[in-house]
C-alpha cells in the first residue's frame, strides 16, 4: 500500500484532474494519428533518429513553445489568483507548486531550448559549416533535454509536483518540509537536461573554433556566433556547479547525508551559494544569445553595419567574466557583513557597464539608418526601453543596503521579469521570424505578427510595472493572497490584465503559425530580408547539406558584400561531400536517462539499476557502431542545386 501511496498527488484539484485527462487524450489522439496516417517509419527515420543540426534546432523551437504556453497557464492561474484580495482560486499549496513549475519552466525548459534551438540552426550557417562537430552527441543533447522535461511535467500528474520555488532553497526543500517527491523531481530533472546542456555547450565550442569556412577568422564571426561561443564556455564553466548541487540535494533527499540540512554538520547557505553561482551566470547564457540576435537584427533593418563591432565582442567577453562574480547579490541580507556586501554590490553595478555599451552601439547602428519596421525589428525596438528598465531596477537592487527594503519582494519580481522578456522572449521571437524562412521556405504574415507584438510589448508593461508600486508599498513575492486593506488589489488586477495580453498575443503567435503554412508565398527567394550574414547564402529552406560549395569568407559582411561588391564567395566546382548516418541511440540512451531519473525519484533501486544497464548498453553499442556516413556526389549536388533554383 506504500508503495501506490508514493505515486499519489499529494494535493489534487480540479485543475489538475483536468491536466490528466487533457493529457491522456491527446496522447491517445498522437497515437490515432500516426497510427491512421501510418507516419511511424516517417517520424522516426526523419526525426527521431536526426543528427541533423537544423532539425535538431527545430525541434528544440517546438518544444520550447509548448513549454512557453506550459509556463503561460501557470502564469494566469498565479495572476488571476492575486487578481482580487483573499481570492479562493487555488489554496497556498497549488499557488506554491504553481509559482515553482512556473520558473523552473520558463528558464530551463523554455529559454533555454530557444537559444539552443537558435543556435542550433543558425550557428553551422553562419560558419560555413555542414553539421556541428559532433552530430550525435547533439542528438543526445537535445533528447536528454527533452526528457529532462517530460520527467518534471508528469510530477504533477504522479506523485505531486515541487513546491519550494524554482530556486528549491534548503531547508524548504528538504524531506521535513518537502515531504511529497516533488523536490525529487526537481532534483533528478534538472540534472538530466543539465547534462544535455553541457553537452552542448562542448559540441558548440568545438564547431566555432574548429569548422569555420576559409577564412573568417574569429574577428570576421558574426556576433550571433560570437554570442553562440561566449555563452556555451559560461554554459562549461557554469553547469558542473549545478550538477554537484543536485546530486549533494539529491543524496541529501534520498540517502540522509547532511550537505545542506540544519544539523549534524549541513549548511544551508552552501545550498544558495552553489545555486547562484550557477544561477547568475546561468541569466547571461539567456541574455548574451539574445544580444548577438539583436545584433543581427537591428543592422540588417537598420540598413548600415553593425557599430563598434570590436566593442560588442569585447563588452560580451567582460559580460561574461563578471558574471562569475556577482552571485552573492542574490542574498544580501542573509547576513555575510558589509564588507563582502559591498564587494559584490560594486561587481553588480559594474556588470552594467559593458551592457550600457552594446545598448548605445546599437542606437548608433539605428542613428541615420533606413529603418525598416519589420516585426524581427519592432521586437529589438521594444526591447531597448523595457530592458534599460529592467537593468536600471536591476542596479537599485544592487545596492545592498537598499536591497533590504526591496529584497523578496514584488519589485523584485517586476525587475526580473522586464529583464528576462525583452531580453529573452523579446528576442527569440524576432530571431523566430528572422530565421522563419530559412527554416521553412516561407515568411510568417507581417501584420499579424505586428498586431502580435503590440500585445506582447503592452502585456509585458501592464503586467509588471505596477509590481514595482506593490513592491515598494511592501507586497511581498509568492504570497498566494492578501487581505483588501493592503491597498494591493488594484496593482494585482492591473498585473492580471497584462497577462492576458501577452497571453493573446502568444495566441496570436500560433494563429499566425497556422495562417502563414496555409497562405503564404513559397516563392520569397533567398534573402527576403536583405540581411548580411553568410546563412543568407543558402536557399530557403535550406537543403540537408547546407552548402553545396565551401564559402570563402573575406569580410564581416560577407554575404553581403558578395551581392552588393561582387566579392567572390564560392570558389571552385562541385566536389563530394560526407554527411553523417541517422542514429537511434542517442533516442534510446535519453529514453532510459528518462526511466533512470523516474526510478530514482521514486527509489525504484531495481529500475534504477535496470535502466543503468541499458545507459552502459547504449554506449558500448555506440562504440561497435560502423557508421561510414553517406555520400553526395558532385553531380547530385549539381543536379540538386539547379532544381533548387528553379524552384524559386
């Protein structure tokens, strides 16, 4: 009876009674569809089994959409909960499980799936090269993430979901106040995904700084790439300290050690310590890809090259640094003393710094430009206020001594999130319909995708702007309500109307989606944007193979110095190029990872053991594997690109 009782949800509601039946539907319907449509072969020798960059990318994008909308709902359950005083929405249980799944989704199943899935597909093109370095190991990343993610979504079906916020602070996330396998979740969830992160960040320092076309020398990168391998060595250098936490909370949970409990030697602190230094860097992976997408946006739509284009690489390199440095921000008033206070309150001002740079170069990219009012560049556009507020609150927050006031508090909240969504989501968005073409071999409708944003732009500021006055008049975060004479309930009403704003204009999103793949033209040529960067070289979509010729890079701008200088781009004929086999292991490997991290959530030592096995099997499989790859002859290639063209 134990046992059954282990997979119980702990806290149910309707809500979540209606989550498992939505879920087993739709699952049945996935299974009715492939099964009528007989797409089984189909969807796993073209995508399950993919090495491919781009497809890898662009399952990474549809994963990190549906968990944008999985976050978004636990958005307007939280916003409409605060909405009125002593509101009897949700109890404080579900508000606590809600408000955790919500950031935990957002930042490692969301955002951090859509830079990858940028630089999955963007990054090889703009180097000139055919694949990554290592196709494989990229599949394997994408399929730990992805399972990483499933393994948290079911928590709230079987055995409960976290409830101790997405930083999981000890001793909240211990076993005497954490007691359902929530927190197991958690723990075992991040882990796998981390893992597959880390994998991406090697396989993505390798490709840049070993597969770039003939001559473009890391000063002749475009600053997506150099944005792409500045973040995946913080990604390097970050992620083991996430993974050591996990597995000291992890044994912690399950083995009764003492890393960060109260008693018998523990330290809690050691717990916020090693989330942050993960955790502050961890906001600059989100930020810096963002950046290097503005910076291909805005001179692109601007018409004029990019400002300062040593400056940009220079202020991402000291971004990057001081980024290690300021973690104990997160926690000034726990009582470390005024000296290291002070300390890390003058390494968060000076982060500033060079950010203020790369928002000045692009105002001077923008200055006596032709601008083209685009919606890739409506988004860099919004971004640019909302983000200088984010980042000025930001600097007030890193003022230790004034962090006592607005520390834990809406103001807080309100400052992360105007960092995070023009910073993030803003710029995802616009590098989403930069790149559509190159994706899919058509635009996304402009004027829906206008109207999109305006919803998005004005949610973002209505949702969170009052937050600073309910912050400073003393709201405090994650409380699931308040009573009517706080005088907070105008300022939640407001937040919860911007929310269904941004959530409109995320419907909008997906109408578009659905519009533009009935309507819209195929016929776009390859450079719909007259943009400048060597991906623009390859047809819309682009073909398995990337390039049929080896480009020459001799400038910055290379593509666009070939169209409008008559540079040479591609030298020579067609010769033989070898692309890598499909492979099912790295599926498999991820789908016992997925059993593993189960297992061990719920110590099923027998599965745990079993699914190990199958880990090690896949491995040594692997290494018997005799993969010869295929081959495109230089007459396939010929052939190819000429109906390639024809086509447009």
């Amino acid at each position: 009876m134990e046992f059954f009782e282990r997979f119980a949800v702990p806290h149910p509601s309707p809500a979540i009674y209606a989550s498992m039946v939505a879920i087993a539907l739709t699952s049945i319907a996935i299974v009715i569809g492939l099964t009528y449509f007989k797409k089984w072969g189909y969807l796993w020798r073209e995508w399950l089994t993919t090495v491919d960059h781009k497809k890898i990318g662009i399952m990474y994008m549809i994963s990190a959409l549906l968990m944008l909308f999985r976050g978004g709902a636990d958005v307007l359950m939280m916003r409409a909960q605060t909405a009125v005083p002593e509101n009897t929405l949700l109890d404080a249980q579900h508000y606590n499980e809600i408000f955790t799944t919500h950031g935990v989704v957002m930042i490692i199943f969301m955002a951090m799936a859509f830079i990858i899935a940028l630089m999955n597909f963007v990054i090889p093109l703009q180097i000139g090269a055919r694949d990554v370095a290592f196709p494989r190991l990229n599949a394997l990343s994408f399929w730990l993430y992805f399972m990483g993610a499933m393994l948290l979504n079911i928590s709230f079906v079987i055995g409960g979901s976290p409830s101790s916020g997405w930083t999981s602070y000890f001793p909240l996330a211990g076993n005497e106040l954490s007691q359902s396998v929530g927190t197991n979740y958690y723990m075992l969830s991040l882990q796998i995904s981390g893992l597959g992160t880390l994998i991406t960040g090697i396989n993505f320092i390798v490709t840049i700084l070993k597969m770039r076309a003939p001559g473009m020398t890391l000063m002749k990168m475009p600053m997506f790439s150099w944005a792409g391998l500045i973040t995946n060595v913080i990604i390097v250098f970050a992620f083991p300290v996430l993974t050591v936490a996990l597995a000291m909370g992890t044994m912690d949970r399950l083995f009764a050690t003492n890393f960060f409990t109260t008693t018998n030697g523990g330290m809690d602190m050691l717990w916020a310590n090693l989330f942050w230094v993960w955790g502050h860097p961890e906001v600059y992976i989100l930020i810096l890809p963002a950046f290097g997408i503005y910076s291909e946006i805005i001179p692109t739509f601007s018409r004029r090259n990019l400002y300062g284009y040593n400056t940009m690489v220079i202020s991402m390199v000291v971004i990057s640094l001081l980024s290690f440095l300021v973690w104990v921000h997160h926690f000034f008033t726990m009582g470390q003393g005024a000296l290291v206070n002070s300390i890390f309150s003058i390494t968060t001002m000076a982060i500033a710094v060079p950010t203020g740079i790369k928002i000045f170069n692009w105002l001077f990219t923008m200055w006596k430009g032709k601008i083209q009012f685009t919606v890739p560049m409506l988004y860099a556009l919004g971004f640019i206020p909302i983000f200088t507020i984010g980042g000025v609150t930001g600097v007030m927050l890193g003022m230790a001594s004034a962090d006592y006031q607005y520390h834990n508090t809406m103001f807080l909240v309100a400052h992360f999130h105007l960092v995070i969504i023009p910073g993030v989501v803003f710029a995802m968005l616009a590098g989403l319909t930069y790149w559509w073409p190159k994706m899919f071999g058509f635009m996304l409708n402009e004027r829906i995708g206008k109207w999109a944003f305006w919803f998005i732009a004005g949610g973002t500021c209505l949702a969170f702007f009052p937050m600073f006055i309910s912050g400073l008049d003393g709201q405090a975060r994650r409380m699931y309500t308040y009573s009517e004479a706080t005088g907070f309930g105008i300022w939640n009403m407001l937040s919860f109307i911007g929310a269904i704003g941004l959530a409109i204009g995320f419907v909008l999103i997906v109408y578009n989606i659905y519009y533009s793949t009935r309507y819209a033209s195929r016929n776009i040529g390859d450079d719909p944007w007259d943009a400048r960067s060597l991906e623009w070289a390859t047809h819309n979509p682009v073909p398995e193979y990337n390039f049929a010729i080896t480009p020459q890079v001799n400038s910055r701008q290379a593509f666009w110095d070939a169209k409008k200088k008559g540079h040479k781009l591609f030298k020579g004929g067609y010769k033989e190029i070898h692309m890598p086999n499909n492979s099912g292991v790295p599926f498999i490997m991820a789908v016992f990872f997925f059993i593993f991290g189960f297992g061990f959530v719920f110590s099923m030592w027998i599965t745990v053991i079993a699914s190990l096995i199958g880990i090690i099997a896949c491995l040594i499989h692997r290494s018997f594997e005799k993969d010869h790859g295929y081959h495109i002859s230089a007459e396939e290639l010929k052939k190819s690109e000429v109906e390639l063209r024809g086509a447009k």
